[in-house]
C-alpha cells in the first residue's frame, strides 16, 4: 500500500475529502444561494485537520481557501487558519502563494486573514521545505509594515528571517521613521534590536530602548500539536518503506513485518556480474548511467507498485514485459469472475490507481481488465478508485469505449440520484481533461479524436439535460458549466481545434442556464458561447464544409437570442435573423406579454430581461447607477436635484436629466454596467456583447482611453 493511500485510511478519507469539498463548494456561493449554515461544515473540518494533520495536497487546497476571494465569513476562515496543521514540511510554493496573498487591494483577503496568516508562516517557519524563500520574499514583507493591522505579525516574520545581508541604511532609517511615528511601537522597536544586532555602531539613540516585543512563539500549544502531528506521521512512513515510493530506489513495503500479498516486490534472481539490478540502483544517476544494462526483474507484475520499475520500462519498452503483466491481470480478472475466495478486487485498484497516477497512462491490458471487472461490480466498493483510474482512459474509437466501459460503469454507478449523476458528470469532466492534456501534446492530427470527443459531449448533453431537471441548483450549474468551460477550450484553441469538431450544447440546456437565477452563471455560459464563437470564426476559414449552415445558425441562434433579452430589450423575438425566441412556443409568449399588460408596470415583457430588468443582474445594474449618482453628489457638493427610482431605461434617463438629475446616455450606462460587472468577476457577459455586436465593440472602443 502507498504512503498516501496509508494516509488517507489513518486520517478517514472519505470523510475528510468530503468535508473538505463541502467547504470549498460552500465557499463559492453566497449564503442566500448555499442554502444552509456552512459553520458546521467548517467546525468538522477544524476538528479532523487538528486530529490528523494536512497532506500536502489537502493543505494546498486550504491555502488556496483562505488566500482568494470567497463567501465563507471571516470567523470560518479564521477557524480554517487555526487549524493548518502541515503533516509534511510546507513546501515553497505555499508559502508564496501566502505571501502573494498579503497587501491592499479588492482580491487580497480581509487584514484580519492576513494577520492570521503571517502568524500561521511564524509557527510553520520550522518546517518550511525552503526557509530562504521568505529571504526571497524580504522586500515585499518589508515593504507592509505601514499596515498596522499585521505590523506586529510581520515584525515576528521578519525578526525569523533577517540576516546581515537584509539590514541596509535605508531600511534603518525606514523602520526609526516608523518607530517614531508609532510611539515606539514595541514590534517595530524589537525588529529594529535584531538589526542592531548586526550594525550595532549604527543604530544609537533611544530608538532600541524603548519596550520591544521579545517574538515569543505566538502559541506554543499549537507548536507541541503540530509536532505530535508531524512525528506520527513520519513514524508511519519510517514503518511503511525504507524511501520514498517516488525515489530511486525500489520499494520495500512492510506493515507489521508483512509485505503485500497481492502484487510482489521487486526481486532479480539469476544476475551475472555484468548485469545490473533494479535493487542496486540508488540514485538518479545510478538509475540513467545503467539503464541500458539493468535487469528486468522475474516477477515484472511488481510495476504496479514500483515507481522505479515503471519508470524502467516506460523508459526501456519491452514488449514481453507487457505480456506478462498482461497475463497475470488477465488471470486475476478471471479469479474475480469465478468468484475465488481470498481475491480482494480493492486491493487491485489501489495498485492500478497507484499505476495510472504515477505514469498518467492506461495500458491497453487495463482496459480488458475493466472491461471484465465491470460486470460484476456493485458499483459501490472503491467507486473512487475506479472513477480515478477511468479518468486517464486513452482516447479510443468512440464505440469501443461506450461499449466496453461507459455504458456498464454507467449501469452500475446511476442509481436514480442526483448525487450519483453529478458523480458520473465530474467523472466525464475529468476525464476530457485528461484527454485535452493528450491532444495538446501530439505534433500530428489524431484520427480518432474528433469523433471520439463529439460521441462524449453527445453523452454528457443528455446527462445535464437530466441534471437541470433533477437537481435545478447553483452548484448543479456550476459543475455542468465546469464541462462545457473545458469544450470550449477545445474549440477556442487552434492547437487542439485541428483534433476536434467543435460541438455545441443542447439548445434547450443553453437556455435553462441562461434563466438560471445566479450571475455567476449567466456570465460563466457568456464567456463559453463567447469562446465557441472565436471558435467558429477559426474554424470556418480552414474547414467550413465540416460545419453545415443549420448548424451554425443553431449556434448564432443562442448569440441572437441572449443579446435581444439583455441587450436590445426584445426577449423572445423570433424575427430576427437566426434568432429562435428562445425556444418559447409563440402562443406562451402571447399569453405572457398579455399578463405582463395587465400589471401596467411600464414594463413589456421583451423588457423584462434585460440588464436593468433582469431577475439576475438589475440589483447589480441599480447599484451600479446609484455609483454614479453618489460620485455625482461628491462632485457637485450635493446639487443633484433628483434620483433615479430604477429600473433605468431610455426614457428614464432622458426624463431624469430634464429634471435635475444625472445625465448620462443610454449606451453609456450600459457600457458602464458591463464594465461594472467585469470588476464583480463576471465578466463573462461584456465579453459575449463586444464579440457579438460589432456596434457595441465600437462604442466601447471610442469610450476607451487613447494610450
């Protein structure tokens, strides 16, 4: 067994990545959309990182938590922080993204984080994988002791790491400035008795004797835990190999004196003198200076479990080798189908898991294997090792993977849940990743890829279809939007359009997100058609003959139809050239313009969904108007004699500013929306209006100011 996966069964897994998930996923969406008090959520996961530690890769997606703009509140991410018990060193490219972290500005989190922060790098400083990164880093620190909130904390940091080469006359004379205008701020005057230290006959006066901080560890009960952590879990690892499994050294797994029963270590019987074995090999120069003379070892299954060994033979292909694992996965599969007592199928996976991560390949053997194991699968046991595996699938003819695999791991994995389909679509999301990362790769056109790819995105269209209906919710949205983003890429780059067919969304799926209720995913679906737009643009002056007219006038019809509901105020029009109204029948939308009369709001119903009326963005389109109106009032020292009431149309604003109020054009203050919403994150939706409508790209261009 792995030291990761004996990671995961000490710490409880399962348990902690779902916890952990459920954080992350609750962090995205604002408290009004999530639903439910993430608080819970958040304590469990304080309580399981303080009982077991972070793993690298855990910890990394906490860092990433804490240090981006999210909606969990202060005192959760607080919580969070307390809690980052590093159960390995913290490697250097965490505590960058900790320090890039820290300063003014929209996207920096809150001081009161940073401060957190700066005291979680004073108490991790010891086990940090390369302590002179944050020498590195010494000007950026320095340069934030104006902040008072975190000056304390970042005086600490700076006591740990500065060295003779960090004390400079101009910092002297910053930090005696800074002690000054503090009153001898005990920080700042404890941080300036380190740099006497060095230039003693430089600092004099009364500037160090002043009380100083004397930079204490800010918790030592949080030290001694933290140690506690670290020591179990490299006494785990000293029990569980003799090196690391990614070292230059083979294997020698050994819980309670056993080794594994499954898949054998790696053993050279027969050597001569000349030869080399893998087991002599102790160093990456040892491994590339002999990799000509070294041994194959007699039982060649052991690659599923020996890094060194598949390292070996992706270097040094054998075709015999290959058979012979071939063979002994063959017959293993075979004892699985008989149902031979003693054959543990977990045990199996944890080794092809091991296999696939390590290598990022999928022999062909391993398909035949699945392709027999999948028939007597419960579709429960290991259902995380196998979505693993799955994901790194080569790409194949299309027929060949949907009968061999998707269709039965379907069968076994569906069960009539929401929660079973949202699985099976992470899994495809993966797995067209996966197989992105392969295209991206290849110097020549992939002869299967195109159909391969189109076959998938068929798939997964019917499986959102089925998702919008079953779970109609934020983060439902989110993960099939997670999907599309990745076909985009496929189609917006001319890299890997050479490989595919651009392959559009079901029309009626388009325009359910397009009237979902949350922005973030209004603009997330902007910014895709926007991509698969730029796409087709490509695509068509090198191949149009492989996209029909319908086809591309399906495509505009979803362009033609957002831009007359958010733009042009004519939703569901049908009129316009390519434009299917939405899919709305023409007698609904009598019936409604009918009821919307009724109401005699002012409002028609093709008005309705734009961007001052939208269910989605008129809160943010008001707010932003009303922005402009303060400014105005700041400007003009409250002369503004009238206020907008909202929504803002046309006519509104010619009658506001022929009674005193503020005057500014139609199309201006719908630029200056889309403007406002791109500094909200979503900028999605600007970008669809400027490459769609080329009126809107020049009147934004002449707004722009002129370099």
């Amino acid at each position: 067994m792995s030291e990761h996966q004996e990671d995961d069964e000490f710490r409880g897994a399962p348990d902690f990545r779902e916890t952990l998930s459920d954080v992350i996923r609750a962090s995205k969406l604002t408290a009004r959309q999530r639903g439910y008090n993430v608080k819970p959520a958040v304590e469990r996961l304080a309580s399981l990182s303080y009982d077991q530690g972070l793993l690298p890769e855990d910890l990394s997606q906490l860092i990433d938590l804490v240090t981006t703009p999210s909606f969990l509140d202060q005192a959760s991410l607080g919580n969070i922080i307390r809690n980052l018990y590093p159960a390995t060193t913290v490697s250097v490219d965490l505590v960058t993204r900790v320090v890039g972290s820290l300063g003014h500005g929209k996207l920096k989190p809150s001081l009161a984080i940073q401060g957190a922060l700066l005291k979680w790098l004073v108490m991790i400083y010891h086990v940090i994988d390369n302590q002179t990164i944050l020498s590195r880093a010494y000007s950026v620190l320095f340069n934030l002791l104006d902040t008072a909130a975190i000056r304390k904390q970042l005086c600490h940091l700076l006591a740990l790491i500065t060295r003779r080469r960090h004390v400079r006359p101009y910092r002297i004379q910053s930090l005696l400035s800074l002690s000054r205008q503090t009153g001898n701020d005990p920080a700042v005057t404890g941080l300036l008795r380190v740099f006497k230290d060095y230039y003693p006959e430089i600092i004099v006066g009364e500037a160090t004797r002043a009380k100083a901080s004397t930079f204490k560890h800010p918790d030592p009960q949080w030290r001694e835990r933290l140690d506690e952590i670290q020591v179990a879990h490299a006494t785990r690892h000293t029990n569980n190999a003799d090196r690391p499994l990614n070292a230059f050294r083979v294997a020698r797994r050994r819980v309670n004196g056993k080794g594994s029963t499954l898949v054998p270590e790696v053993h050279t019987l027969n050597a001569t003198e000349n030869s080399v074995t893998l087991e002599e090999i102790e160093s990456v120069d040892g491994f590339v200076n002999n990799l000509e003379k070294i041994d194959l070892p007699n039982q060649l299954i052991a690659v599923l479990g020996d890094p060194l060994l598949q390292k070996l033979l992706m270097l040094k292909p054998d075709i015999e080798a290959h058979d012979r694992v071939g063979s002994w996965l063959s017959s293993y599969g075979q004892d699985l189908m008989s149902g031979e007592l003693g054959v543990d199928p977990r045990d199996c996976l944890e080794m092809l898991n091991t296999y696939v991560l390590s290598t990022k390949t999928f022999p062909p053997i391993f398909l035949a294997f699945f392709g027999e194991y999948l028939k007597i699968w419960n579709g429960h046991d290991g259902r995380d090792l196998v979505l693993s595996i799955l994901a790194y699938l080569p790409i194949l003819p299309f027929s060949e993977l949907s009968v061999g695999i998707f269709l039965p791991f379907e069968t076994k994995i569906l069960d009539n849940t929401a929660d079973s389909q949202l699985q099976l679509l992470g899994f495809y999301t993966s797995l067209l990743q996966h197989w992105t990362i392969l295209l991206a790769s290849l110097e020549q056109q992939s002869a299967q890829a195109s159909t391969t790819i189109a076959g998938l995105v068929t798939r997964v269209n019917d499986l959102c279809l089925t998702l919008v209906q079953t779970s109609p919710t934020a983060s439902t949205h989110s993960m099939i939007l997670d999907f599309y983003e990745q076909t985009a890429v496929l189609a917006s780059d001319p890299k890997l359009l050479v490989h595919t067919r651009i392959m559009i969304p079901s029309p009626p799926l388009v325009y359910i997100l397009h009237f979902s209720f949350s922005p973030s995913t209004l603009s997330r679906l902007c910014s895709i058609l926007s991509n698969y737009k730029a796409g087709f643009q490509k695509a068509i002056t090198t191949s149009r003959s492989e996209y029909t007219s319908e086809y591309i006038n399906e495509f505009n019809g979803f362009l033609m139809d957002i831009c007359n509901c958010l733009w042009r105020s004519r939703a569901f029009n049908s009129n316009d050239i390519n434009a299917h109204g939405c899919l709305m029948p023409a007698e609904l939308v009598e019936d409604l313009t009918s009821y919307t009369n009724s109401l005699r709001t002012g409002a028609t119903l093709s008005m309705l969904f734009s961007l001052s009326y939208s269910p989605v963005l008129s809160l943010l389109a008001i707010s932003y108007f009303r922005e402009l109106e303060e400014e105005e009032l700041q400007r003009s020292a409250g002369k503004l004699s009238t206020r907008h009431a909202g929504p803002v149309t046309r006519s509104s604003l010619i009658a506001l500013a022929n009674s005193g109020g503020l005057q500014v054009g139609w199309d201006d203050y719908r630029l200056g929306v889309l403007s406002y919403l791109d500094g909200k994150g979503m900028a999605g939706v600007g970008q669809l209006m400027y490459n769609t409508m080329t009126n809107v790209m020049r009147r934004r261009s002449s707004t722009m100011p002129q370099s």
